[in-house]
C-alpha cells in the first residue's frame, strides 16, 4: 500500500492507494468520528462491494442509500434521497457518510455532507479509474444543471480517500479508458516525465496491469495533491487541473449528460484545447499528434462527429465556472507537460478550433 498527503493543514487527509484495501477495516474505522454511518452508493456498484464494506463496520449503526446509476442523474433530486435517508434515520451532526463507487456518487455525496445539518464528515471510496485519480481528490463536490456541468457544488475535504484498485477488476472497458482521459490530463499539464511514462506504457496499462496501474493512480494523485494544496479554493493555480475540462464540459452539456462519459468529453476537449494551442503558437502539428495518437491508443475518442453545432457549442462553454466577466478563460499548453491559464486569444480563433470539431 502506498499512503500520500493531501496537506491543507487542518483539512489534510491521508489517500490510501494499493490492492485488497477493502479488507483492512482501520483504513475507514480510523476515521469515523461517531456512531452513524451513511453509505451512499449506486445500483451498479451496490451489489458488487455494498455488503463488503458494511461487514468492516460492525460496529457501527450502518444504513444506505442506493442512487441511480448515470452522469444524467447528478441532480439536486437525487441529493435529496441522501437527505431523506438522513432525516428518515436520525443521523446527527457526528455521522459519517461514506461514497462507495464512481465520481458521480462521489460528487453528489460530498455535496450532501457539506450540506447536512451545514457540514458532516465523509470519506471516498473511489471505484472507478476516474474517481480514483481525479474525483475523489481535493474536495470539490456538486451537481449538474441542465444549463451548465458542476455549476451547484462546495469545497468539502474528504477525512481520508480508500483507493482499492482490485474494484477495477470490475470496471468495463468503456468506463476505464474514460478514466485513462484524467490519467493522460496529468502528463500534459504538468508533468513531462509522467506523460513519457504513459507513452511508453499505455499498451500494458490497457492490458490492466496492477502494478502500473498503482503506478500512475499514485502519480496522479501526487500531481493533484500538490496542486490542491497550494490552492484549495482554485483561486487560481488549481484551474489548470481543468486542462480539456471547458471544451469537454460543453460536450456533455449539449449533447445530454451520459451521451458522452466525462473522460470521453474531456478526451475530445484536450484534443482541442492541444488544437487551440497550436493555433496560438504555443504547440507544433507534431505535438498536437502525439496528444492524438495516447488518446487513440487509451480507446478514447477524439471527436464528437459532427453532433454539435458550433453556436451550440460556444453558447455552452459561456456557462463554465471559469468564465470570469463574460470571458471564457481557458487552459491551453505552452508545450506537453506545461499548461497556463489565458483568457488572451482572439475570438475568431477560438471559433475556428470548435468550428474544427463541429457543424457549421
């Protein structure tokens, strides 16, 4: 097992990253405070490890609540059958919630214990590649709006991360390489070394090898905690963790939450966000096919197939949190492994990028 430190002082929390996590009970026991436990899951992975997560706490008053599963149900009427189950049990302000599957569960249970009774504790048990290098870490929570992804939410900090990757074991082919999509985020943004690593074994990490698989959730999970710990609020350097996120939250939003996995959209968004940066100066046509053929070989796509229309497109991306008085800031890359933060571009050029990769 490999243990990291996500340091916000007194918000830090330990992330514990290995295999068979999910039988050592102190990982979670460790870090619940009262009596009440809440776990929130979902009905795909509910049957799967629900019973083996309620047999570690014995000891505890244990209840559930199992949501429906799909990015289309992150909603606030979903949050509120965490809210319900709450209330129903008469759990106080010491409970402790604890999400059990992907990033959608993890979203929409943070949400509901920074919310509850105005903040509870709650702890990550990530079950898919996504949630497990990206979701689970640095405690942003929320839901979607019909207009706009992730725009209800708060910063609640998880009290520890159980990274079991044996739950992969599990997980479909289609859901991994969407999960690969946030793996591949962290080479481009920041970190070249990790981006060659990746390049030289993508092969063997499609083949879900454990050993490289701890690998890089590790690395991942590194590169983001020392990102989140210089500024948790994203104020400002913890924007370029949305790398491809502008571009690939607009892709879910106009074609449906769910029609496009996050890591897919966010594929196709760093695709074009390589593609802006090349229009820029900042990328060479080499480097743009690099960034294309680790996506291809991740099986994750690289365009959205003429679904969406340009105006469409750009109306969306208009809705983003990182839209600052009405200018769309985005997160391009001076070269692989160094991204910035900008909103100086033309607008004819960023017109021309999405015209690329849409209708007219």
């Amino acid at each position: 097992m490999k243990t990291l430190e996500l340091d916000l002082g007194s918000n830090s929390y330990p992330i514990y990253i290995g295999q068979a996590l999910l039988e050592q009970a102190e990982l979670l026991t460790n870090h619940i405070a009262g009596k009440q436990v809440m776990i929130v899951t979902n009905t795909t992975v509910a049957p799967l490890y629900l019973a083996k997560v309620k047999s570690l706490l014995a000891a505890f008053n244990v209840a559930e609540v199992i949501l429906p599963d799909g990015e289309q149900y992150k909603t606030l009427d979903t949050v509120n059958l965490i809210f319900d189950a709450l209330l129903e049990n008469r759990f106080d302000r010491s409970c402790t919630l604890i999400a059990l599957g992907g990033g959608v569960v993890g979203d929409m249970t943070g949400f509901a214990a920074a919310s509850y009774q105005r903040g509870v504790n709650f702890i990550q048990i990530p079950t898919t590649l996504l949630s497990q290098v990206d979701s689970s870490v640095g405690g942003k929570t929320g839901v979607n709006h019909p207009l706009g992804k992730n725009m209800i939410g708060a910063f609640h900090q998880p009290k520890c991360v159980v990274i079991d990757v044996d739950t992969l074991d599990t997980l479909d082919d289609r859901q991994y390489s969407a999960g690969m999509a946030e793996v591949i985020k962290y080479g481009l943004l920041g970190n070249a070394s990790f981006l060659e690593f990746l390049q030289a074994n993508i092969s063997t990490l499609m083949s879900r090898d454990k050993g490289l698989i701890i690998q890089a959730v590790y690395q991942s999970c590194t590169d983001k905690a020392e990102i989140v710990a210089q500024d948790e609020l994203e104020s400002g350097k913890r924007a370029l963790l949305n790398l491809g996120h502008t571009f690939g939250h607009a892709i879910e939003n106009t074609l449906g939450y769910g029609v496009f996995l996050h890591g897919e959209a966010i594929s196709v968004g760093m695709l074009m966000a390589a593609e802006m940066s090349k229009l820029l100066g900042d990328l060479s046509e080499d480097s743009v096919t690099e960034v294309k053929e680790l996506l291809e070989k991740s099986s994750l796509p690289v365009s959205v197939n003429g679904k969406i229309s340009a105006l469409e497109f750009l109306s969306a991306m208009s809705v983003d949190k990182k839209v600052i008085d009405g200018n769309i800031r985005l997160i391009l890359m001076k070269k692989l492994g160094e991204s910035y933060i900008t909103d100086t571009y033309q607008k004819e050029q960023l017109e021309q990028v999405i015209g690329n990769f849409c209708q007219a």
